[in-house]
C-alpha cells in the first residue's frame, strides 16, 4: 500500500499561465436545434453546457443533471485521453458525438534529500489516512442540485503561485502522484475567502495530508478544496455567501510552509482551478 506526500512549496511561478482558451461548440440535434458546450476543452479543463428540451446526456458512464434552464457542467481530469465520448437522446433519436481534448503539457518537479517520513508515511497511520480519503471520496461522489457552479470565480486568496495543476513530482528518485491543485504561498493567517456561494460539506481541522481542510459544494458535481489552514472560519452544511473569509492561512498537515492548496474536482476528475477563474462562461 502507498501513500503521497501531497504539499511541496519549492517553485516560484507568475499568475499567466493558463495553457487554453475557452472556446465554444455546438452538437446538432436536427437543424436549428443544438447543444451548446463553452470552456476549456483541454485536460483539467470544464465545460459549462446549455442544452435543449427533451434532452438526455451521458458522459463516462453517468447521467449528466440539467437544471431547469438546460443547464449542465463536464470536466475532464489531468489525464483525460485525447477523445471525449458525449452520449446524447433527444426525444427519440440517440446521437453520439467524440469531442476532441488537448492534451497538457505538465512541469516536472524534482526534489532530492527528503527524510524518508515526508515521502512514505509510517504504516501506523494507514487506517487513519484510509478512513479521510473515504470521507473526501464521499464529498467528492455528490451531485448536488444548486447551480452555484455558474458563477463567476474569484480568486481564495492572492500570492505567489508555487505550485501548479498537474506538476509530476518526484521526490528522492521516486515518481511519485501529480499536484492536483495549486499552491498559492502567503503569510501565516492571510485571509482565505470563497470564490463563488457555497455549500460546507468538509471543515476539519486535522488531517493528515492536508491538516485544516474545507470542501465546498458548488453543484453539479463541482467540489473545491483547501488545504493547510492555520483556522478554520466555517462550519460542516453551512451556506456561505462569495467573498466571505472561510478560513486563515497555515502549514499544517504535510507542508514545508505557509500556503494554500486549492483544488477543483467535478466528481473524480480532477480540474485545474485556473481555468475556472479565466475562463468564460
């Protein structure tokens, strides 16, 4: 069994490094009639999608919620392959469209002369750190009905970026799993607020990866995370307004240092949060 060391602050990067442009396409029902899909069609990217009456959409397996303006979001992880299958019904007639996905172009972050406790954890706390992944996974799995997701984003927190989406790290040697988010570094206790209205689902104060961690629900499969907190500012179900301080900055949990790790997953694919503030909707 294996665990990873999450949280490594070493590299300094600037706030332009989006690598896609949001883009708009149209899947034909019948003519004049179409699905309309807008983002980043790009691994780590998300698409916010406005379809039509008597139209049913499946993608990876799942069906796809719509509110009720024909509303409705897919996202592709870090390592989503080049095609992208859409399974539509539209009243009667079934439609399939392949969707082509750019592939990322990831940082490699090497790093050498860890104590072997920071890249292997001790078997002693395997139950511990089995137990949080489930209740993550668990946060992770809903499909809420809001809508706050069509919101524009704001950014938790300005600072220096010193981590990106989808860096491999290697720690002593060892490949070991991508970041999945970014690291953004600020002083201990900076403010940390939420970038679109939310949902509470996860505020605990320590775990062992990521020691104080919020999980906001934002619909539509749309999860963020933050981790490392000094305090937490929030409490578990608690509707919260954009803007409002939902946490401090800290180094808790695996961390060299005071930062922010900012994660966005659409169920269990992992999105870049870059593109969420940058990209139109």
């Amino acid at each position: 069994m294996k665990f990873y060391f999450t949280t490594l602050v070493t590299t300094l990067y600037f706030l332009n490094f989006v690598t896609s442009h949001a883009e708009e396409r149209k899947i034909y029902l019948e003519k004049n009639k179409y699905i309309i899909l807008n983002g980043n069609f790009v691994q780590g990217g998300i698409i916010f999608g406005k379809s039509i009456p008597d139209t049913s959409i499946k993608f990876i397996n799942r069906s796809i919620y719509q509110d009720k303006q024909n509303r409705f979001i897919i996202g592709f992880g870090r390592d989503f392959p080049k095609i992208a299958l859409v399974e539509i019904q539209y009243k009667k007639t079934f439609i399939t469209k392949n969707i082509n996905i750019k592939k990322q172009k990831y940082k490699v972050q090497r790093i050498e002369g860890l104590p072997k406790k920071m890249v292997t954890p001790p078997e002693s706390v395997y139950k511990r750190i089995i137990r949080e992944n489930k209740d993550i996974a668990k946060v992770r799995s809903l499909n809420t009905k809001i809508d706050y997701i069509f919101q524009d984003f704001i950014w938790p927190i300005k600072g220096i970026i010193s981590g990106v989406f989808g860096s491999q790290r290697i720690l002593n040697g060892k490949p070991r799993r991508p970041h999945y988010g970014i690291d953004i570094a600020a002083k201990e206790g900076s403010k940390i607020v939420a970038p679109t209205d939310s949902i509470v689902r996860m505020a605990e104060k320590d775990l062992y990866f990521t020691g104080g961690t919020i999980m906001l629900d934002h619909g539509h499969g749309v999860t963020s995370v933050y981790s490392h907190l000094s305090k937490i500012l929030v409490l578990k179900n608690e509707k919260i307004k954009k803007g409002v301080v939902i946490g401090l900055v800290g180094s808790t949990g695996r961390s060299t240092g005071p930062h922010l790790d900012w994660r966005i997953n659409w169920f269990d694919q992992r999105l870049d949060p870059s593109l969420f503030v940058q990209s139109i909707k």
